[in-house]
C-alpha cells in the first residue's frame, strides 16, 4: 500500500545504515557496540549476512540484567528477539506505527525489494508527527481552495447576473465559469 498525500513513507523517517553483530558474540559486545554507535538496538545477522533476528536495550534489561546474567558470557542469540518484524520502504508511519502496536514492539526493520535498507523507531515516527501535521494542514489548506463541481446548471450567475450554460454550486450560490475562475485565483492570493 503506497502512502497517502497526508502520510509520509518509512523510509523518510527510518535510520539507515543498519548496524549489525553476529548471533556468537556476546552481549557486553553488543552493549559496547550500541553505546559507541549511540543506538538502543542492534540487527542479527548469520554468517551469509541474512537478518535472523533484533537485540534491543530491552532484551539485555529483561533476560540478562534482570536475571542476574553476565553479559561478558551470554551469547546475543540466546536473547535476541526473533524473527526481525519487518515493513515495507513505501508503506505510510501509520502503518509502521499500527504494526508496531499489534506486535507489541518499538522496532522494524525497513525493507526494500526484499532487501533490509534501515530500521524504524517507535522515537522516529513520534518525531515524524509535526512533519504529518504539516502535510495534513497542507491538503486541508488545498482542499479549502479547490472547488468541487458537483452538478452543472443554467441559468443567471448569482455573481455577474449574466446567463450562463453551465453554473456550478459554490457554497450554495450559483455562479458562471469566469466568477468561478475569479474565486479559485482570489483563495490563491
């Protein structure tokens, strides 16, 4: 499904390059390599480079720290998440966003051709919220401008009072092809 006008893609908002660690290394490795890179995950990679899987701050929280686990010996495979939820590069964030709610995650990989091109973040996509804003209030702004003719009618135009063929409905009044043009250019100043 392609976004909308009043939606950006994931890939405006995903971070890219993904970073990733193999599923031996350990979990202080992973942790190091997160704090370096500034980053709350890291992707899993197996050894012909295929995603096989997430390790996120909340894995090492819940399943190393939380049970009193040495990171130093645990292996990333044994408490990655996985498989890696993945999403489409053109799919809309409120889909990202809606997917993220139904697997109860804050992460996506963002893929393309099937190919994983970046990640997506619950923290991008709430920080993608003023831009969807901006795009809402700009359609709604185009919308306000336009003038949909619904039915075509003859008679006098109820702004220059000269006959016409083809009156159109504008916010209740009737009005000829010239006044209508008129009021487009009018809304656009």
């Amino acid at each position: 499904m392609k976004p909308s006008k009043k939606s950006l893609a994931v890939e405006e908002v995903m971070s890219y390059p993904v970073l990733s660690i193999g599923p031996d290394e350990t979990v202080q490795t992973a942790v190091i390599q997160m704090v370096e890179h500034d980053i709350s995950s890291l992707i899993v990679v197996n050894e012909e480079g295929k995603d096989i899987g997430i390790i996120t701050e909340r894995d090492v929280i819940e399943k190393v720290i939380a049970k009193s686990k040495d990171p130093k010996t645990v292996r990333v495979k044994e408490v990655m998440s996985n498989p890696l939820k993945k999403i489409s590069s053109d799919s809309s964030i409120l889909e990202a966003l809606e997917k993220m709610r139904r697997s109860r995650i804050k992460k996506l990989g963002v893929e393309r051709g099937g190919k994983l091109v970046g990640i997506v973040s619950e923290r991008d996509l709430v920080y993608a919220i003023p831009a969807m804003y901006e795009l809402i209030e700009e359609t709604s702004t185009e919308r306000s401008r336009s003038i949909v003719k619904k039915e075509v009618y003859e008679g006098f135009c109820e702004e220059c009072g000269i006959w016409s063929d083809s009156l159109n409905v504008v916010e209740g009044r009737l009005l000829c092809e010239d006044c209508l043009e008129d009021i487009k250019i009018a809304s656009e100043e």
